[in-house]
C-alpha cells in the first residue's frame, strides 16, 4: 500500500542542517494500523506529512499504491485524495458549517453533484456521533467534536488511507475517548492507518505494527506485544520507562 | 445602573465641548466681515429650468386650449405646415389668431434640473465606484501575486507597490493625465480613473497580502490535504477567510479613495470638489459651499462605512 524507501527530508536552518526523518524505510500493508510513536522532535510528524507530500522530501522514495510520490510526473493532488489527513490542530475551515466542511471537496475535487455530497456527509457524521451538529460551526464544537469533523471530512473522499497526526494531543483529556472510539472503529472496518500518536493505550490495543522513531531514525519496529513486552533497543526501552 | 447614569454624564460633557467649539467659531466667523448667504445654495443641488418654445418658422396661431396647468397652442404655417406646443400657462405670450414669425417665443415650459453640486456629486461617486471595483481587482491580484512562490511575479508585485506607494496621489495624476494620456492618447476620466485605481490597488495589495498571511498554515495544508490545487484552496478556503478579516483596512481604503478622488479635480474632471470652486466663482459663498462639499463627502463615506458594518455583520455568523 505505501512503500517507503531510504526516505531523508532535512531542513536547512541557520547554516545548521537538522535530519527530520533520515533514512525511512518501511512497507505499509492494506488494512494494517501502523502507530508511529517516539519522543518530541523525533521525526514522526514529518515522516507522516511526507507521506502525502505536504512536506517534499530530500531523497528517498515513497511508493502509495503504486504511484512513485516522487516521480517528476506525478500529480500530487490525484494522490492527496487517496490519502486522508487528520491533523492535531483540527483545521476545519472555520467560516463554514459541519455539513460544508465536508461536502466542500467532495464537489471541488471529487466533482459530486450537492446532494449526493450531503447524502455522503450526513452519513458520515451518524458515524463519528455528530449529526445534530451539522448546521454549527466548527468555532461552537468541543475540541472532541471538531476532531471527530475532521475524520469525517477527510473520510468523505473515500481515501484508501488514513494518516493522523497526533489527532488527540490538542484535547481536553475527556474528549480523547470520544476520537480514539471512532478511530478504532475504523480500524476495525480495515482501513489502512498511519497514525503518529502519544497515546500508548491505543496503539496497545488498536496497532498491528509500531514503529519507534528516533532522531530522524526508525530505531524498531515490531507488533505490539514484542514492542511494549520485550523490545530489543536500549533507546525503546528507555522512552518506555518514561512514558509507561 | 450607576455605569449608565455616567455614560450619560459623558455624553453631556461631549455635546457640550462641541458646542462650545461651534459656538466659538461663530463667534469667531462673527468678527470678520463675512455675510453668510445660505439661501443661495439649494439653487445648486436643483433648479427650475426656463425652456423658451420658439415658433419654427412663420405661421398664424390656430388655437390656443387650456389643459390643467399648460397651455396647447396649435399653429399653422403659412406654407401648409401644422404645429402643436404645449407650454406653462403663466408663461403663454401669444393670443389665438395672431401672426408669428420664425423665432418669436410662443411661451416656455419649466422643468427641474440637477444643479453643478448634484452633478459633482454624481461624477464622485461613479469616479470613486468604478476606482474602487478596478482598484479591489488590482489589488487581488497583485496581493496573490504578491505571495505567489514565483520570484517573477513576486518581483514585480513588489515594484509596483514600492511605486505607487512611495510617491504622491496628486503627481500621479499629472502623471497618466499629461503623460499617459498623451502617449496613449485617453481621455481626461480614464486617466483619473486609472490614476485612482492604480494608486489604491497598490494599496489593496497590502492588505489583501496581510489578510491571506494571517490565515493559519494548517487551512492550507488541510484544504491541499483532501486534493484541492492552490486556487481551488485559495478560492474556497483562503480568500473567503483572508476577506472577511480585511473588511475593516478594506473599508478604510475605499473610504480614503473617496476623499482622494478630489484630487482629479486638477486634471479638470468635474467632481464634487471641482464643482464647488466653480459654484463659489459665481457665488462668491466660500465659505457654505466648502461646508456643503464636505457635508456631501462626509454623507458618501459614512453610507459606505455602514454598508460595510453591515456586511461584517452578515459574515461573523461563524464566529
């Protein structure tokens, strides 16, 4: 589903070069929840944000379902709406309504005629748990309520993968419930995942793989149990202590 | 309660500086040897127009009816031909069977007319509304430009900003009226009317490129993220965001491109500002027509400035 290769994106920054990502290289399968974790600055939300080219990588390959991202060719925007995004910040577009927020790509990118669009999005919201919020704007929704939104709107455009960065660091801690729920519903329908996150309950109970990256690095990889239970880094199993 | 008696207490004192102040220039007005002459005024903004009917050629006056308040006089031509005038009664000069020659008034009709205050009025307003509308389509596009990632486009944007922004509206003018205009061979209105559009979009630019920096990254990413292409995201997500947030400089500029379209009144357009120095030549009231164009201005800015309170307050339904 998405291959990663030998990926490297730096930034150049006061005559300093900093390694974000350094060297990536994993396989993605379809139906596989992958969860990212690792300390603060280690590379994860980068790695995640090349993945549907929202940062342009330095070298290295990724290959989504066949399609070399990196390719001269390639129309990023055809990729972008195979690859949804969920982000820690929410980003709905605050001047529209729920219902707007989702309908609006579905017409613009995905030519849908309006009703089917509102068809698709109210649909949509009876399955994040929102629907009686369609006529609100974002601004008048709890944090856990504008995540779940967000799922949604990106859900609409029928994607064969979902990317979350960090989707639940910006909640209040008794709304993180509510967006995990709907994201391990998701994975239980087999939708493919790529989720960075801090939440280790999740990727216990949720993940087929977790990926540990540090300083730019995939440090370890493995299922769950072999990573929270025995992993083999000195560096893993010193950022478990921590946060365990 | 105790908050609002104050505020009222304030307000009190406000009304009572102001007229102290106007009282004072009164007063003021009153030691200098200046007679105000208000009525002469009106005459300026409308005015009863005498319309003289001359007879066409040399003919004998058939008839003369009595409609309500005009006269219907039928002629005939001494070759054949037959005419009918209506004309007011008051003004009737001729009686039934008398013999007229090519030229001699029959009567005259009267009709109100806008006075040189209306008609400057009129010419400022479209001057400013046509400035503006060309003024907001520059400037959008030399704001996207602005931030555009092309250096070129980028280049070039800045340049002209730098320009228009560094030198005077007034040499401006001069500028497309005796330099353009003669090149490119365009009348006096195009001129000013370019002159204005071209010195506001400069302006615009600026605060079109504030508005659409303000928007937070994520907007962007988010809207790139489900598939969208830069001016689909600029279309829906960016600029309906960036515009609302510029109402209020916005509304500032076009209020300013108002006040600054007296300028063209130097290149002999004959706006607001221009027809009140040429009521004033034949008036000699300086001082109430000055008055008067300012009060005409201060109207044109503040309809605008509500207009525009009002369109804010239509879009801050998503806050």
């Amino acid at each position: 589903m998405i291959k990663t290769v030998d990926l490297k994106k730096t930034f150049i920054g006061r005559g300093q070069t900093v390694y974000a990502v350094d060297g990536v290289t994993t396989h993605i399968k379809p139906s596989e929840v992958v969860v990212v974790i690792g300390p603060s600055g280690s590379g994860k939300s980068t790695y995640l944000r090349c993945l549907n080219g929202l940062e342009t990588l330095t070298s290295g390959q990724i290959i989504i379902d066949g399609v070399d991202l990196t390719a001269k060719k390639t129309d990023l925007n055809l990729i972008r709406r195979e690859v949804g995004m969920v982000f820690q910040q929410f980003n709905l577009f605050p001047h529209k309504s729920v219902l707007e927020n989702i309908i609006l790509a579905q017409q613009v990118v995905r030519k849908r005629k309006r009703g089917e669009a509102e068809e698709k999005a109210r649909m949509l919201l009876q399955k994040v748990g929102i629907a009686e919020k369609e006529n609100e704007y974002p601004i008048r929704l709890s944090g856990g309520q504008q995540q779940r939104v967000a799922i949604a709107r990106a859900l609409a455009m029928d994607p064969k993968v979902m990317l979350f960065d960090e989707p639940t660091s910006a909640l209040d801690p008794e709304m993180v419930g509510e967006v995990l729920e709907v994201m391990k519903q998701l994975a239980r329908e087999g939708m493919t995942m790529v989720v960075v996150t801090h939440e280790m309950g999740f990727a216990r109970e949720v993940a087929d793989r977790v990926l540990f990256m540090d300083q730019g690095k995939l440090v370890e990889e493995g299922t769950p149990e072999h990573f929270f239970t025995s992993p083999q880094e000195e560096r893993t199993k010193l950022f478990l202590r921590q946060v365990l | 309660m105790n908050s609002q008696k104050n505020a009222l207490l304030w307000h009190g004192l406000t009304v009572f500086i102001l007229f102290m102040m106007g009282a004072g220039l009164w007063v003021a007005t009153k030691k200098i040897d200046y007679t105000w002459r208000w009525n002469r005024v009106p005459q300026y903004f409308v005015y009863h127009h005498e319309e003289l009917v001359p007879a066409p050629y040399d003919a004998r006056v058939v008839s003369i009816e009595n409609l309500r308040d005009m006269s219907r006089i039928k002629i005939a031509g001494e070759n054949g031909e037959e005419g009918v005038f209506d004309v007011d009664k008051e003004s009737l000069r001729v009686s039934e069977d008398e013999d007229l020659f090519e030229g001699d008034y029959l009567g005259a009709t009267f009709e109100w007319r806008a006075g040189p205050l209306l008609w400057g009025l009129w010419t400022t307003l479209w001057l400013s509304a046509a400035s503006s509308i060309f003024g907001l389509i520059i400037g959008l596009v030399t704001g996207l430009c602005r931030v555009s990632s092309n250096l070129t486009l980028r280049n070039l944007s800045i340049t002209y900003i730098e320009l228009i922004r560094g030198t005077p509206l007034l040499v401006q003018i001069f500028i497309f009226y005796f330099f353009l205009g003669t090149v490119l061979d365009i009348s006096r209105i195009v001129a000013g009317i370019s002159a204005l559009a071209i010195f506001a979009g400069a302006y615009v630019a600026e605060i079109i490129r504030a508005g659409i920096q303000s928007i937070p990254k994520g907007q962007m990413e988010a809207a790139r993220s489900l598939g969208m292409n830069v001016p689909q995201a600029m279309v829906h997500i960016i600029l309906p965001q960036a515009f609302k947030r510029t109402l209020p400089p916005l509304a500032g500029q076009f209020i300013s491109l108002i006040k600054d379209s007296s300028l063209v009144s130097v290149i002999a357009i004959t706006d607001l500002t221009k027809s009140g120095r040429e009521v004033i030549t034949s008036t000699f009231a300086t001082f109430e027509i000055w008055f008067v164009v300012a009060f005409l201005y201060l109207m044109l800015t503040s309809v605008l400035s509500q207009v525009i309170a009002w369109v804010e307050r239509r879009l801050s339904v998503s806050d």
